[in-house]
C-alpha cells in the first residue's frame, strides 16, 4: 500500500515590525546633506532598523525613474536598510536594481512585545513593572508607558502618548506617535543615547553633562527638543 511521503510540518506566523519612515524631497542634494548631518549626531537612531522610503515627493516629470533609483541608492549607501518603498508606482522600479522591494506594504508596521498589546480598544497606558533590558523594545501605540524601573543603553521605550521611567533612562525614548506635541518624557536619571517627541530628537551630545543623572522632562515647542531639569 501506497503511503505519502513524510514532510516536516510548515508552520507560518504572522508578526508585525515597527520600521522608520524616510520622504526624501527635491533636491535630493540637499536633503542628504540634512539627512548626514542627523546621522552624525545620532547614528544609532536607524541603527538595525527596517526603513520604508516614501519617494511621493520625488515622483513626477520624466526624471521620475533616475531620481527613484538615485534616492534609493544614496539611501543604501547611508547603510539604511531599506525594505520597501510607499508613493512610487512599480514601473519606476522595474529593470533596476530596486526591483525586488515591495511597493504595497500590508498592515501596520510596528515591533511586537510582551508587555502588552496596542489595540485600539485596549487599555491607553501601559505599566511595566521591570527593568527594560539592552536589545528589547517596549511598543505601546495606544498611550502613556511607565516603566517602574531603568531602560538600559541599547533599549528603547516606543510610545504614543508620554513615557515615565521611574529609574535611569540610558537607552532610547520616543514618545508622541499618536498625542504628537502634547506627549512628554519624564525620568529619574537622564543617561539616555535618544530622546524624541513627536519625530523631533536630541542626542546626548545635545544636552551636554549639565543635565546627566538628572531629573529631567523633555517636550516639543515649537519644533524644538526642549530637556529640562526637575529638580
């Protein structure tokens, strides 16, 4: 008797990343040059990170084809890890080296983790009663996070209303997604390698030693990264 071959079970998941969003704009000459000079001061924000290039601002005239790939090439040669492009049609792709990127991208693209879940019907704050460890990453669209202890250099707290840490701050915090200008981050102990509100940021280098160890708040005004002690 006939019996089918034994195949090792396939087993397929579906699993949802958090990737940065570029919109290169005309002329790309300078708009590199304002993308180095964010690279210089903190390179580590697209450090490992998945990035889709939006070319809509880019697309348009017969020139469209040659501005697409040189925007993608230059963003490679950054070391960006571009996965795939939004606001450029696939025939501007086609028959170049680009070809292969995805130009619909399904879902929401954000980073999954255990602390809780950011529907939109779920709870608007999440609290985490432990230490952020180095490499993890604390994603809550939904709202507040409060992290009950320190997030340590190499992780970061993803938030879309403010975030607290009840601890040092030393790896990355980025608040805003959602409540954008209206989102703060506060911390016990300001050590951190980011902050960001609302897409604005600031580095280490930017705020200098007067304020490391502090007791910090940092909001947007005005399109500007302010950091403040609180004592």
């Amino acid at each position: 008797m006939f019996e089918p071959a034994q195949f090792p079970r396939v087993r397929v998941r579906g699993r949802n990343f958090m990737a940065l969003i570029v919109e290169p704009e005309a002329p790309l000459g300078d708009w590199f040059a304002a993308l180095d000079r964010h690279l210089q001061r903190a390179a580590v924000f697209f450090a490992d990170r998945p990035v889709v290039a939006d070319l809509a601002r880019i697309v348009g005239g017969e020139t469209a084809q040659g501005l697409v790939v040189e925007a993608l090439d230059e963003l490679a040669r950054r070391n960006l890890r571009v996965i795939g492009v939004e606001g450029a049609e696939p025939s501007l792709l086609a028959k170049t080296r680009w070809g292969h990127l995805p130009t619909v991208l399904h879902g929401a693209l954000r980073e999954e983790t255990d602390a809780g879940e950011s529907q939109a019907d779920g709870p608007q704050a999440l609290l985490v009663e432990r230490p952020v460890r180095s490499g993890e990453s604390i994603y809550f669209e939904a709202g507040d996070v409060t992290v009950v202890g320190s997030v340590a250099s190499g992780a970061e707290v993803i938030a879309g209303g403010s975030i607290h840490v009840y601890g040092a701050l030393r790896g990355r915090a980025i608040a805003g997604l959602k409540t954008g200008d209206a989102a703060r981050i506060f911390c016990r102990r300001l050590d951190a390698e980011l902050l960001a509100v609302n897409g604005v940021y600031r580095t280490a280098e930017d705020w200098g030693e007067s304020l490391r160890d502090s007791a910090v708040q940092a909001w947007c005004d005005r399109g500007m990264l302010r950091v403040l002690a609180l004592d």
